[in-house]
C-alpha cells in the first residue's frame, strides 16, 4: 500500500506540472544566447535607422573635408549609445524569457515533446550550427547589400527627394559623380 501511495504522489499531477516546469527551465537555460542576442537585435534596429539617416546626410550634406571627423565623432556617439542600451536590453530579455516565453512553452508543449526540444538544444550538431550562424549571416548580408547598393542608394536618393518635397524643403544636393 505504501509502494501504492508513493507512485500515485509520483505521477500525481503537482508531480508532473513539476516535472514539466523543470522541463521548461532547462528548455529557457538552453536558450539563454539566442535571447541575449535578441536583446541585441533590439539595440541594433533603431542604431541602423539612425546610421542610415546620417550617412545619407553626412554624404550629401556636409562638406568633404569634414565628414570624416564628423564620422568619427559619429562613430563613437553610436558605441555610447550601444554601451548604454545594449547590456539593458539584453537583461531584460533573459529577465523576461522565463515568464513569457516559458508560460508559452508550458502551455502548447507537453512533457515528451519538451523532452525532444531539450534533446535537440543539446545536439552537438545544433550547437555548431548555432555558433556559425553569425558568420552564416554575415556572409549573405554582405552579398545582399553589396548586390543591391545601387537599387538601395537609387531608391533613398529618390525618397529623399521626394520627402523634401513634401516637407517644402530644397532637396539634398546629389553627391558629385564618381565620389563615395
């Protein structure tokens, strides 16, 4: 009777929802990297935004013989800025990747299917591949940009333009041919 009571506390479901949570921290903890990665993806989009836009200022807008300093002066606001919000944003992913990612896991995953997930996280093959994925992306985002930088630069040269007429401001004088 006492081997009876212990396996129903076993595969009780208080056991089992236990188990699971378990489960589901071990799941959050495997993926620890991509969420600090996804906090600094956050940081980097209103970086790009804002880089873009003063590029295309700087190229059009300022004079040759001062851009460079400006672009320094540029640069370094910029590593300020990814100083000061990259390591918040990547905190406050890992802060909240147990909660709402993990109720989502609770919810839709059962026991088994979360047992598959941690097995596959733990592949040493999929552990490789995630460890090459930066370089795998930075490979395609070279040759995506450098195939369509002219595509690119035609079309923010046209919507500038275009802005500037909207707003009923002179447009940014266009660089002179031949010049970067």
């Amino acid at each position: 009777m006492l081997v009876a009571l212990a396996a129903a506390a076993l595969f009780s479901p208080a056991a089992q929802a236990q188990s699971k949570k378990e489960l589901v921290a071990k799941v959050i903890a495997l993926q620890k990297p991509q969420y600090e990665q996804f906090g600094n993806m956050l940081a980097q989009v209103p970086i790009q935004q804002l880089v873009a836009s003063a590029s295309q200022v700087l190229n059009t807008r300022i004079a040759q013989d001062k851009r460079e300093a400006l672009g320094k002066s540029m640069e370094a606001e910029l590593q300020q800025y990814g100083k000061d919000v990259v390591p918040a944003l990547r905190a406050s992913a890992l802060k909240h990747a147990p909660e709402l990612i993990g109720a989502k896991l609770e919810a839709n995953f059962n026991e088994e299917e979360l047992k598959q997930l941690i097995g596959y996280l733990e592949s040493p093959v999929i552990k490789r591949y995630a460890q090459m994925s930066p370089e795998f992306q930075n490979v395609l985002a070279q040759r995506v940009t450098s195939e369509n930088r002219a595509l690119i630069e035609a079309k923010a040269r046209a919507l500038d333009a275009k802005l500037a007429s909207l707003l009923g401001v002179k447009p940014a004088p266009a660089p002179a041919s031949g010049s970067k």
